[in-house]
C-alpha cells in the first residue's frame, strides 16, 4: 500500500531528502501511522532510521534553517526536533532485551525489522517509508492493517513474552482499546491475565499516566471494564475492583456498583471533557463497600457512603500520585455532595433548600447536576423521568437565585468592623467566631441574608457568650457608625 497522499505534512519530504543525502533509509514509525490510518490528529512523529538518528536529525535541521534547534539525548541515542505544533523524534533501528526484575531493555543497534518486532502491538508496527525513491510505502509485516480493519489490539511476537518483559504493554494494551474503540484479541486478552502479577514493577507515575489517558478517552468504560476482566484493576485500583460483584441475601440483592459506576462515567464522559468531574463519577459510590449493610426491613442500604468516599479520596489521590491541590479538592466536594440533589427532589424543591446546595456547592453546581443526572441508571423509565424532571426545576431555581444574587453582592450584612463597633471589641478570636456563625448561618439558610436577620442573630449569639451591645448598630439603610 502506498500512503504518499496522506503525507501532507510538508517535513515528510524534508526528511526524506535529508535521508537521501546522508545514504539512509528513513521511515515513520509507530503511532503516528497508525493515527494517519485510522484518521485521528497526532503531532508527535517518530522516525527510524538504520544508522544514526542523531546525524538524521542535525541534517534534518539543516535543511529547516539556523533557527531549527535539535535535542539529544545522548543516552538513549535519540534526538527531537520541534517545528511548529509538531514534535519529530529520531532514532536508529534497534533491537532490545529484557531482565526480569526491570522493564528498562538492554538496547543494541538493529535492523527495521528487528525495530518492528520490538513494538508493542500490531497496529503501532507498521512503517512509511520517506526516501524520495519509495515515499509512502507501507511496511506492514504483523498484519497491522488488517487488525485496524477488525478493531484488534494485538502483539506482534509472543504476548506472554511481550508482557513479561514490558509490563506496562498491559495497561497500553487496555488504553488503546479505550481510546480506539478495539477489542483485544483472545489470546492477547488471556496473556494479559496471566502477567497480570508483574505490574508491580512498574512505578505509581506510569500507571497514572495510563489511567489518566483512559479517563480521558471517549468511553472510559472500555478500558476500566478490561482492568477489572483481566486481573490489573485489583493490583493497581482495589478501591474500585470492591465495587465490583453482587451480595444476595434471602434472595434480596443489590445492583452491581462497578458496573453502575461504569454508566455514570460513560454519562459523564458524553457531556465533558472535564477529566476531574470524569473521576468525581468514577470515585462518587467509593464509599459503598464500607457502608454496606442489609436490614431485613429495608434491605440493603449504604448511609452516609458519600461522606465515606469523599474521606478516601485523598488517600486515592496521594497514591496514585494524581495531586493534592485544587484537583482533589474538586473532586472530593462533588463525591460529598453527589446525592444532595436526590435528596432535594425527593422532598419540595423550595428556594431556601435550592439555595443552599448552591452555598455548599460554590460555583460547581452545573458540574454536581451533571453527576446527579448521570447517577440516576434506574431501570425504572417512569421513577427515571421524574427525577431528571425535578432536576430541571432545580436548575430553573438556580438560574432564578443566581439572577437575584447578581443584583446584590453576596456578604455578610453585617462586617467584622462594625461588630466590634457594636459590642465594644478588640480584633480578638471572639470576633471571628460571630463573624464566622454568621456567614455559615447565612450558608445554611438558617436565616436569612438581611441586615435585620444578621443583626438579630449577632445580638442573640453575642448574650450567650456574655457580651452586651455597646453601641446601638445603624438601622436598615443608614450608613454604619464605624469608629477608625
């Protein structure tokens, strides 16, 4: 097959004319054609070449112009070349072997063949050439096409052999298939279970790099799905794999919680490209496993499973080494807060409760509803459909408040200054914890957000600690006597 039209990118030729003159062949490798095959966008662009890849790469940048700068990685005998959005790596043909305690080769020079044969599947095993003689020629000699044909993930050599000299080929094995839509091939499939165990070699850092990129596929599902399968989801992600599985007593059980978790991503994954809210719904029922419990009156039953999984997220963050700032947070939030809607529409959709959710959830309300929505899998279309339309009169009450909120800045009506103007205070903690019961008084809907309702509630909280108003507070609309 000759692939020469699709080569449009104008470096393909720049690369090849710089191979022509150095007497080397030169060919794109690897994902790169594989993306060019199946038409998914890709700047990274990988080239081989049987000689020097360094040499290709300062002949390449001569070429471009003075400006063209050229990386080198001396230790790994590879060079990059960034021009424009595109990133160019160079390296020579080569072979590899494998130690078992370590996924790091042992790596001579080789042949194209030999290079192919170390790559990790079929798909990522084919080769275009760019000499001006054979542009666009296809090497294809694992059967790649055909496999993309029929939607496989597949290894080239030996799966058992594969996996067991590169572990981490499992978790790109189920990534691809997430990202690609493919099915892994039988015997690719059973190889993966039976290596399963030698993920342990590979670092935290890796295996949340793999994960991140099957969150962020179109339908994580996949990918999540095949870890379970296949025995890594276990080693890697227990608090997930607990999910899994149905508890049956006197012929009551409950739903499958892996496989709920599953539709809610999926859900999620439709309606954003929000990674983090893609894990808040991966992580939103974490908590059941600890909260499980079956009562002969009411079955089984997970209280309080919300408040549980959001403690654990941190302790899911830290070690899967995904952060613990802003992120983590986020997430923690919408998994403490996901059944809050639920609970909302079961009972009167009132502004004071709409209110509220929108305090506790602080501008991710639009995120929090879009988790809410997907969490509702019921069986049930008619139970179904009245949910998700008490979700739409929540969100028309939330649009309603937001536009009232717009017109007045939200604060306390009554400052800090001006309640040390009231009881005769020094800045002192004292003053903090009225200033502090106010504000979440006014979060909780306790009272409401007027200077006549703070004032009420400051007097009150300030004679059960034994403070007296000193100073008469200004009345509604009058400017507040404030001493400097």
């Amino acid at each position: 097959m000759n692939l020469a039209d699709r080569l449009k990118e104008s470096v393909f030729a720049t690369v090849g004319a710089a191979a022509d003159d150095l007497g080397l062949p030169a060919y794109a490798v690897g994902g790169y054609v594989r993306d060019l095959i199946v038409g998914r966008h890709s700047k990274d662009i990988d080239f081989v070449t049987v000689g020097s890849g360094i040499d290709l790469a300062h002949a390449v940048a001569a070429r471009i112009g003075r400006r063209c700068r050229v990386n080198v990685f001396k230790t790994y005998g590879t060079a990059q070349i960034k021009r424009g959005a595109l990133e160019l790596e160079f390296v020579g043909a080569r072979r590899e072997s494998y130690h078992r305690e370590s996924r790091n080769p042992i790596v001579e020079s080789g042949t194209l063949e030999e290079d192919i044969a170390r790559r990790d599947f079929t798909i990522n095993a084919m080769a275009i050439s760019v000499n001006s003689a054979t542009f666009g020629e296809l090497i294809d000699l694992y059967g790649g096409m055909d496999d993309i044909r029929s939607r496989t993930i597949r290894t080239p050599l030996d799966p058992d052999i594969t996996f067991s000299d590169d572990p981490l080929r499992m978790m790109r094995a189920v990534r691809f298939a997430s990202q690609l839509q493919f099915g892994i091939a039988p015997e690719t499939f059973d190889a993966i279970c039976r290596n399963a165990g030698r993920i342990e070699i590979i670092t935290v850092e890796r295996i949340k790099d793999e994960l991140c990129k099957i969150m962020r596929s179109p339908r994580p599902s996949i990918g999540l799905d095949l870890l379970h399968r296949t025995g890594l989801l276990k080693l890697i992600f227990p608090e997930l794999e607990a999910l899994a599985g149905v508890s049956v007593v006197h012929g009551r059980g409950h739903k499958d919680n892996f496989y709920h978790t599953m539709q809610v991503v999926d859900t999620v994954a439709s309606g954003t490209d929000n990674e983090w809210l893609r894990w808040a719904a991966l992580l939103h029922d974490i908590g059941k496993p600890a909260t499980k419990r079956y009562d002969e009156r009411t079955g089984w039953t997970f209280h309080n499973h919300n408040f549980i999984g959001a403690k654990m997220v941190p302790r899911i963050f830290s070690r899967l080494r995904l952060g613990m700032g802003a992120e983590m947070r986020y997430v923690q939030k919408l998994v403490e807060l996901h059944m809050r809607p639920i609970a909302l529409v079961e009972d009167e959709v009132t502004d004071s409760a709409v209110r509220r959710l929108v305090n506790y959830a602080e501008g991710d309300l639009d995120d929090l509803m879009l988790l809410a929505r997907a969490d509702i899998t019921s069986k049930n279309e008619e139970r179904k459909q009245r949910f998700l339309e008490n979700f739409d009169l929540v969100e028309r009450k939330y649009e309603y408040i937001k536009a009232l909120d717009a017109e007045r800045a939200r604060r306390n009506p009554v400052d800090g200054n001006e309640i040390m103007h009231i009881f005769g205070l020094t800045p002192s903690p004292m003053v903090g914890l009225l200033a502090g019961s106010l504000k979440q008084a006014i979060k909780d809907c306790d009272i409401e957000d007027t200077r006549e309702a703070s004032l009420r509630f400051l007097i009150d909280l300030a004679a059960s600690h034994g403070i007296a108003v000193v100073n008469e507070p200004a009345a509604e609309g009058d400017e507040p006597v404030v001493e400097s």
